[in-house]
C-alpha cells in the first residue's frame, strides 16, 4: 500500500504521496489546487463541490486524469 498524509484542515489541505504532492487553498466555491509531481509542476482550478481529490483515492496522478477527463486538457 502507498504511503500517504492527509490533512483536511480548515482552507488549506495538504496530500502528501509517494508520486508527489497537492496542496490545495480551498474556497466555497472553487479548489485551488496546486501540484508537485515527476508529471506535473503547477495549479490547477476545479469546482469544490466536485470533490476530485477525493473521486481519484487521494492519489495524485489519478487527480490529474480526473481533472483532465472532467474539465478537459
């Protein structure tokens, strides 16, 4: 099983994996979310209500494919 951290605390949120990291500022409406991966060095904007993070398993790589197939490239 990978090794991973979550902290869902209050705005900020912080998943740390073995693939990378998300940090994420979130607001009521939308999740800023902010990569540091082998794949992908940046941020990306989603809707909170959609709960990515979570849809993907809380893992960074299956955020960003499922960030890629909901809102396009």
């Amino acid at each position: 099983m990978p090794l991973k951290f979550i902290s869902e605390r209050h705005t900020l949120k912080l998943l740390l994996h073995e693939k990378g990291a998300i940090l994420s500022l979130t607001t009521r409406t939308y999740s800023y979310l902010f990569f540091f991966s082998r794949r992908f060095v940046g941020m990306k904007k989603v809707v909170t209500a959609d709960r990515i993070v979570a849809k993907a398993g809380y893992d960074v790589y299956g955020t960003l494919d499922l960030i890629s197939s909901t809102y396009g490239a």
